[in-house]
C-alpha cells in the first residue's frame, strides 16, 4: 500500500513539475474558497498558486453568500503578478540565466 502510495505521489509531482514548463490556455473562472461554507476547502493562497504553477492566464473566485474572500483574493494575485514580473525583469536583465545584472 505505501509503495502504491508513493508511486501515486510521484506521478502527480512529476504532471505538476511538466506543466510548470506549459502555458494552459484553460483557465478556471468558477472557483469556491474556505470562504464558501459546505462548498470548498482551498484556501486562496493555495488556489492562486496552482493557477500560477499551471500557466493559467486567470483564475476567478465565486463564492457563495459572501464577499470575505475578496481581500485575499486581490492580495494574492498582486503578489503573483509582482513575483512574475520581478521574474521576467531578471529575465530581460540575463540575470536569470547567470548572466550578471546589466546597469
């Protein structure tokens, strides 16, 4: 059982680690969070992570009776967009490739 266990862990790992490298143009625009009781379980750090991780162009929330994920939601896509962007910055500059920083 352990061992079918790890096998298991390692496959999804390993789809995880090759769709880093792809961009998906699927993009999940009907998400609940922890904020939508009885529906979800993810919290939004998390959601906007994997969005990132898989090369999603965007990802929505949509939760239910409440607007107490909102704050969190915007939050976390900011900081998303600014680790790209610093990402692609380091890119541009050759820094990323271990080239050192222009000036």
């Amino acid at each position: 059982m352990a061992a079918s266990k790890k096998k298991r862990d390692t496959t999804s790992s390993d789809a995880a680690t090759s769709a880093k490298a792809v961009k998906h143009d699927f993009a999940h625009l009907h998400c609940h969070s922890q904020f939508s009781v009885l529906q979800a379980t993810i919290q939004i750090e998390n959601l906007v992570n994997r969005a990132v991780e898989f090369g999603m162009p965007a990802v929505a929330l949509t939760d239910h009776a409440n607007m107490f994920g909102t704050f969190h939601f915007v939050m976390e896509v900011e900081n998303a967009n600014r680790e790209i962007a610093a990402h692609n910055e380091k890119i541009a500059s050759g820094e990323a490739q271990g080239q050192p920083k222009r000036h």
